[in-house]
C-alpha cells in the first residue's frame, strides 16, 4: 500500500508514472471482476484510493505552482 507520505517524495514524473501503473491495475481488476471470480475485491479499493492520493498531491502541487506566479508577477 503506498502512503501519501510516501508519493509526496516521489517527483512528478515518478507520480505520473505511478498514477498510470495503478490505474492499469485497477482496469484489468475490474475486467477479472466482471469475468470471472477476483480473489481479492478488496484489492478495487485499495487502487481507487491510491489513484485519489496521486491526483490530490498532483493538484496541490499545480496550486502552489501557482500561487507562486502569481506572487511572482505581484
């Protein structure tokens, strides 16, 4: 399980690259859900909540970019 703390030290493009892995995982989850029996349904959850984690610190990261032009053109 990956901690914020833990892809908040990550840099952008390793976050991009995580958000992509994941968010593959969670597609062929979904596909072995719907054809045959997933052994961990838990394993769905664990993998939304991780994408989740990856778009907030992306965010927050494009907000303080932000706010530092703008303080910047102040």
């Amino acid at each position: 399980m990956t901690k914020a703390s833990e892809l908040r030290e990550m840099s952008d493009e390793q976050l991009a690259l995580s958000l992509k892995e994941t968010t593959d995982n969670l597609f062929h989850l979904r596909l072995q859900a719907q054809t045959e029996r997933l052994n961990a349904p838990s394993e769905l959850r664990k993998h939304r909540r991780v994408v989740a984690r990856i778009h907030t610190i992306q965010n927050e990261r494009k907000r303080v970019a932000a706010e530092k032009q703008e303080q910047a053109h102040a």
